[in-house]
C-alpha cells in the first residue's frame, strides 16, 4: 500500500531561546499535556506528564497561552512555575439517560488509505465535522470514535477532542471536562476508542471529533526525506501521523496559534481530511 506523506515544514528561527518551565494546579501538583503555544504565533509544544515543558521564545515580552481541559485557560509572560485554576462547570437542567447498545450504525466514509499527516513541531489540532441527520434519532449515542493512524514508534500518543459547533460553524468548547489520551502501536493501525461511558448524544448542530498531536519527548523521532535536488535530510517530528483521505466535501478545520481555520474551498481540488469514523448506538 503506497502512503503519501504530507511535511508540515516548519522551520525555527535559529537565534530562538529555548526556555524551560513547568504547569501545576493550586495544589503544586503537576499538570500533563498542556497545550502550549505563544499568543497568535504559529510555535507551541505540550507539557510533558511531569508538567515539565520547552519551547523556543525569542522575545520573552510575547504572551505565552496554556489551554488544558478542566483548567481555565492562562495568558501570561514565562514565569518558570505556571498556576491553572480549575474550570467549574455549571450543569442545568441535565438528562441522564442510559444507552441500550442494542443498535449500531458506522458513519464517516474513513479508510486507511491516501496521505499520512505529520505534525511537524507543533501541537496542531485536526478536527472532522459530523453533521446530525434525523435517520440518528434512533442511535443518538456515541459509542466508539474510529481513527486511523500511521506511526514510525510503538506505543505514540495523542489526544481525542469532542467539541461543541459554536454560532460562526466553527469548533467551539470541548465537551467532555477531561483528556481522552489514545496509545497506539507502530505502523499502519485502526484505533477504536470506546467512549460509551460518556453518554454523550450528537448534537442537532453536529459535532467535532479533533486530533490533537502532542509535542512530548516519548512522540519524538527523526523522519527522513529527500529535498528537490534528491539529497537525504532528516527532519525532528512527532508521532503518531494521522491518515487522511481524499474526500470533495469540506469538512475539515485546523487548531493552529489559538485559532480555528477552515480552507477555503476549491471545487477543482480535493481536500485532505482526517479518517475518523464514528460508531452511534441506540
């Protein structure tokens, strides 16, 4: 099977200072998996499960962002030591129903097939839209998100994200108040994440599945590629790639800087987008 590799080349500047700090809560505890990155600005990385982290600042008058789930987000200079208070959800008027899982449909069109994505050196988040249709309303439920990945290391991980579409169509909040970490083996690989305990229901106005790469040292491996003259290179990224396929529907956005973005879409070409499935059940 021929794989096609999609580079994300992103190149830092040279005289970038590496500085190094750590993320706790209130209780000095320690926080994993931060996603990192300097205020609308394309560099960031992730804290290691330590809550230890590095990440290239040239101008220490820059804003650094620290976004996690069940942490309100903090917008600060470097300090050596960064404090996240916890998020209080507020939870009105709520319907605890739960699934029978007695009916199943598959729904997403995702293969291990086309191109394999790279992350480059950034925590970039891909995320794939599901539209709700009333044929759902008899399997409302999520049960099991698909996603399929290629990995150069054994035992890689990411993130899996369910967000909410906010009023522009874009992404918006995450719906769970919790990480869904995914360990995946090395190669060619479909991953079944089982998230029936969660209860959750597709919403009317659809939902977001993202894939978040972390930028931790257990991800990290040399890739190697040949530039336009032929000559060998070896470039620093981060596993696991996700599969994408070719697909002529524009369902697809990107997490970059802070910001959600959505390509504009071109009819004469197809678009790459994230293989991930999703199972409902009843």
């Amino acid at each position: 099977m021929k794989i096609t590799i999609t580079l994300l080349l992103v190149f830092t500047n040279l005289l970038s200072a590496q500085i190094k700090g750590v993320v706790v809560d209130e209780n000095n505890k320690p926080i994993p998996y931060v996603n990192i990155w300097i205020e609308n600005e394309n560099i960031g990385t992730t804290s290691e499960e330590d809550g230890s982290f590095k990440i290239d600042l040239k101008d220490e008058n820059k804003n650094l962002v620290f976004s996690a789930i069940g942490y309100k987000k903090e917008v600060s200079k470097f300090k050596e030591k960064i404090v996240l208070e916890k998020q209080v959800y507020k939870l009105e008027d709520v319907v605890i129903q739960t699934p029978k899982q007695t009916k199943e449909i598959e729904i997403g069109d995702s293969k291990k097939i086309h191109h394999s994505h790279l992350s480059g050196s950034l925590p970039w988040i891909y995320a794939k839209f599901f539209a709700y249709k009333e044929e759902y309303k008899e399997t409302p439920f999520l049960k099991t998100i698909i996603v399929f990945t290629k990995s150069a290391i054994n035992k890689a991980t990411f993130k899996i994200h369910l967000y909410t579409i906010g009023e522009d169509g874009k992404p918006a909040s995450d719906i769970l108040d919790e990480d869904i970490i995914v360990t995946v083996k090395s190669g060619l690989k479909e991953n079944r994440i089982d998230i029936s305990k969660y209860k959750v229901k597709i919403p009317k106005e659809g939902i977001c599945i993202g894939y978040e790469w972390m930028i931790i040292e257990n991800n990290k491996y040399e890739f190697e590629y040949k530039d336009l003259e032929n000559r060998k290179n070896t470039y620093i990224t981060y596993a696991p790639n996700v599969i994408c396929n070719d697909v002529e529907v524009d369902n697809t956005f990107h997490f970059s800087g802070g910001k959600w973005f959505k390509r504009a879409f071109d009819p004469n070409k197809k678009i790459n987008e994230p293989a991930i499935n999703l199972v409902l059940t009843n």
